[in-house]
C-alpha cells in the first residue's frame, strides 16, 4: 500500500474515531446529544449529504400476493420468506451477532470502536450502550463519508446470545423465533405484537443518514408476520 493510500485510510479511521469520541464526552459531561451534533459539525463539511436519501431500499410483497398458494403451508412457508427480507437485512443482523460484538454498516462490519455485549446485553460497565447511543439518532457531518449518523433508541441494546441470527438460514432463524426459549419467552401472537409495534424494531426503519432502512415498512411488516401464524406459522426447510 502507497503512503498516500496509507495516508487517506489513517485520516478516514481517525475521523470516524473523533465523531464518536465527540459525542460520547459530550453525554457523559451532560451536554446532551444536540450539543454534540454541534461542536462536530463545526470541524464538517457542510455540503455532505444522506447518500441514501433516494436510494430503492427494496419493498416487502403485501399478504395478498400469497392468497393464490393453495396449499396452507407453502403459503405459511412463502409468507416468512417474504418477512426473510427484514430479518437478514443488516438492520437486523447487525444487533443480532452471533458473537459478543454488535455489527454495524451494510457492510455488517464490527463495531468500531470496539465494545463487548456485556453481562445485560447493554455492553460492559463504564462503556454501556448509551454511552454514545441516547434516546433517539444523532446526525453526525463529519469529513468523511463513512459516519453520517450515530443509532439512537432508548431501548438501544444487543438481542441476547440466544437470539442470534447472524450466519444462519432463514429455516434455522424461523425454528429459533418460534422457540419460547430462544425468543424471551413469547407466544406466536406476542411475536406478531413485537414485530409490529416494538419501537426498537421499527427503527430499521427509520436508521438515520448513512444506512439504508430494512425493506417495506413496519406496517407491512407485521400484517406478513400476522398471516404467517394464521397459516400455521410454518419454517422453511433451510
């Protein structure tokens, strides 16, 4: 690699670095995430813009594009590979890791700066989730394209171990949403509830600049996710 590459590379790490780092000291002193926003954007360039502002983020069929299958459970089976779109999407996946570090990006990269999960599941003491992550998205202009906004959720955490889809079929992700033991303990209509209505799922909607949202929208979501169980909540066989 060139000093030049080297160079160009080293600047971008260390912007997105300073982004967060800025952020982060700004809450723990009590600023709040607004002010934060605002002493990076001093050091910014202003003319950045959401890359994804008019980009296809994909589209989820609607339940009546799978009334034609005759047959109960292929239309079941059709119906959550459908919703397989979502659960597979970064937005997803990436807060679902299979290891003790959240991904990030549609890239599904670790997250950077490192953290760990943590005995909760809300990262380790003295660096918990909300150390930079507040209440709700924080856009971030910094001189580089690789950070444009840091997640926000007051509910921001990493789903438990047990819950981890990352690396697996959409036949195994559907065996384990199902299982009451590997899904904090919900029923089928609790699922429907919580993938419909659950404001931390429904922020892969609405990720904030830099990220593409999950396919569809919520709504449409969870009416997929209510046939699914009304046909017999049936899994793909991979």
């Amino acid at each position: 690699m060139s000093n030049g590459i080297f160079n160009v590379t080293a600047s971008k790490i260390l912007a997105n670095r300073l982004a967060v780092m800025a952020l982060a000291a700004s809450l723990i002193l009590g600023a709040g995430p607004g002010l934060a926003q605002e002493k990076v954007t001093e050091t910014a360039d202003a003319a950045s813009s959401d890359a994804f502002a008019d980009a296809d983020t994909g589209s989820l069929r609607p339940v009546a594009d799978f009334d034609s299958i005759a047959d109960e459970t292929e239309r079941s089976i059709a119906i959550f590979e459908e919703t397989g779109k979502v659960l597979q999407d970064p937005r997803c996946v990436n807060c679902h890791p299979r290891g003790d570090s959240p991904l990030q990006g549609d890239d599904m990269a670790l997250h950077d700066p490192p953290v760990v999960r943590g005995a909760a599941n809300f990262g380790a003491p003295g660096m918990t989730c909300n150390t930079c992550h507040g209440p709700e998205n924080v856009d971030v202009v910094a001189q580089t394209d690789d950070i444009r906004s840091i997640p926000g959720n007051p509910n921001w955490h990493l789903a438990p171990v047990e819950m981890a889809w990352e690396g697996k079929s959409l036949g195994e992700i559907c065996a384990q949403i199902k299982d009451e033991n590997r899904n904090g303990g919900k029923t089928l209509a609790e699922l429907v509830e919580h993938m419909a209505k659950d404001d931390l799922v429904g922020w892969g909607w609405k990720p904030g600049k830099g990220r593409k949202p999950a396919p569809g929208t919520q709504e449409q979501f969870g009416q997929l996710y209510e046939a699914w169980v009304a046909t017999g909540a049936h899994c793909p066989a991979t």
